[in-house]
C-alpha cells in the first residue's frame, strides 16, 4: 500500500512521476542494457577469432 501511495502521490523536480513513466524507463534501460551486452560478446567473438587467424608463435 505504501508503493501505491509513493507513484502516485510522488512528485519530482520535473512534475508528476507516473507509473507509466517509470515502466518506460525500465524498458528504455533494459534495451540499452542488452546493448552494451551485445557489444560486449561481439567484441569477445573478434578477439577469439583473431587470436584463431594469427596462431600461436613459439
């Protein structure tokens, strides 16, 4: 009850925060999330794929 209270009574420097408001920002953040993920296992993949095209000297 006291969540409920908190997103509908709260009241930020820029207006009224709306439950919406607050889902839309967890997707936004959840996308750029999974980006920086992607990027991240991309850059992984060319660094295993270099290391495979160059060998091993000895």
């Amino acid at each position: 009850m006291m969540n409920r209270i908190f997103l509908t009574a709260y009241q930020g420097p820029m207006g009224a925060v709306k439950s919406s408001d607050i889902g839309a920002s967890l997707r936004l953040m959840g996308k750029g999330m999974l980006g920086i993920f992607i990027v991240m296992l991309l850059i992984f993949l060319v660094i295993v794929i270099l290391n495979k095209l160059s060998g091993r000297k000895k």
